[in-house]
C-alpha cells in the first residue's frame, strides 16, 4: 500500500476507534459497504449496520447488501421506510433526496439515543463534495458523521481499499436509488418505481453492467457505459433491449449517445436550482 493511502486508512480507523461505537448507514453500495466493513473491523459488535428496506431501493441491491454482511459477519438492522408517503418527496423535486435522507436519520438518530450510540455515520467519500448531493443538508440537520471524507478518502481510493481487503464488490458499479432514475417533477410512485426497476432487471439479464434507465414516462431513456455500447448493435441486441424495456411498460425507448453518466437528471434542473440546493446544502 502506498504511503498517502495507508496514512488515510491509519486516520479512518483512527477516527472510528475515537468513537467507541457508531451507527453506520447501510445501503450495500460500495461507499457504505466498506465504511460498515472498516467500522466493523474496528469496532466489532460496538458497531450497528442500518438498511432502510424502501421502495426506492432495487430488490436485487436490497439482496445483495444483506448477503454481504452476512459474509463480512456484519450487525444489521433492517428497519422500513415510508418517504413515498410524504407529498414533498414523491412530487419529485430537485430536493428530493433531502426528504428521503431526513426521514432515514430521524430512524437512525432515534436508534443511536435509545441505544445509546456515541454517532450516525454515512457513506459520503471526499469526491462527493463537487456533486450535487441534497441529502448532505439532512445529514448536517442531525449531525451525521462521514469517516471517509474526514480521512479524505476518494471513490477510487475506498475501491483500491475495498480491492485489498478481498471485498468482492469493490468494483461494484455505482447503484443510486430508483427514484434518481425519474425525471424531475414527475411524481414518485410505486408504478413508475416498479417500471424501472423491471426494466432494469432485464438489461441486467442481458450482461449490461454499468447502465441505467431513466424514467421519461412513456419514454425509457437508456444510458449503457461507452465500452458496452458496441454491443448494443450486435446480434439484435437492440430488439432485446426494446423488449425488455417494453415488458416493463414503457412505449418508447431511446438509447442516449452520451452513454452512462452519474446524475445526469441534474442537466434538467435550472442553474438557480441548482445554486440555490448547493447553497442550502453548505
């Protein structure tokens, strides 16, 4: 391990030591998965992993964050979630992962003081200060703690780590939740919940990794990584797309040239949303 690295990884279990125990946001992404593992390697049963079983979180990454603190002898909790009951998150603002993160740290904030848990910690790493992340403002609102960044570890560095420590999802592809796939102002349902991740599900079964389907109500916009798109006009998969992504209920599909990029809704949102979030979220 080069020195830069081993100092961060030094100061992460540093840091979590000084805690004592923690309470560690879970949702099976990789950010979050190395952040329980870390804590747990640390802290050992002094540590509690906690996953929101939500509508908004895909049954196959659902699966696969159980099965890996199974594997890692992780604590986990699982505990529910109603964010499409709140009217201000489903109408699906620029704001909306604000309502849905304000509502998980309440749970966990309640579980840390009745348990007696010195803090909430989440997985924010120290590249996300550039993105545009609403729910940061709730994590300040309840003083939820973010390891990595404090040891001023990067998404590549938390996977180089991950990578060393034998972790199999170290090159996990990014995995935000459903309802990032919906386009602003159109309303968070259950529905269009289930047609994403349906539609998902079976580009997934095509052998794509790194993709999403982005929810135009009845246009399903495909964004496939630059290194998969080849395949997409070989030995029809393109009639293989458009059927899966039909069974899921969507009419039209298009497949967008700009390929797969993180956050790529945030292009429909107006500089002064966008100035205004950045501004509430400091």
């Amino acid at each position: 391990m080069d020195g830069a690295l081993e100092s961060k990884d030094n100061n992460l279990e540093t840091g979590l030591k000084r805690l004592g125990n923690l309470l560690v946001a879970y949702s099976g992404g990789v950010d979050s998965a190395f952040l329980a593992y870390a804590a747990h390697r640390t802290l050992g049963t002094r540590m509690l992993a906690v996953i929101a079983d939500s509508q908004s979180l895909a049954r196959s990454q659902y699966d696969d964050a159980l099965q890996f603190a199974r594997e890692q002898g992780i604590p986990l909790r699982v505990v529910q979630t109603a964010e499409l009951e709140n009217p201000e998150y489903a109408r699906n603002g620029a704001d909306r992962c604000f309502h849905c993160k304000q509502e998980l740290f309440t749970i966990l904030e309640q579980i840390r003081v009745r348990e007696g848990f010195t803090a909430v910690a989440y997985g924010k790493n120290a590249d996300d200060a550039a993105d545009f992340r609403p729910g940061e403002r709730a994590a300040g609102l309840h003083n939820v703690i973010a390891p990595l960044a404090e040891a001023g570890l990067s998404k590549a560095e938390v996977r180089e780590l991950a990578r060393r420590a034998g972790l199999r999802l170290w090159d996990k592809p990014a995995s935000a939740c459903l309802a990032s796939r919906i386009e602003y102002g159109r309303p968070v349902t259950p529905e269009a919940l289930w047609a994403v991740e349906a539609a998902e599900n079976g580009l997934r079964q095509l052998g794509f990794r790194q993709f999403r389907v982005r929810h135009h109500g009845e246009i399903a916009r495909i964004e496939i990584a630059r290194e998969e798109m080849s395949s997409v006009f070989s030995g029809g998969m393109a009639d293989q797309i458009v059927r899966e992504v039909r069974k899921a209920g969507f009419r039209f599909v298009a497949l967008d040239m700009e390929g797969y990029r993180s956050g790529s809704m945030n292009a429909l949102l107006s500089a002064d949303e966008l100035v205004v979030k950045r501004h509430k979220d400091i």
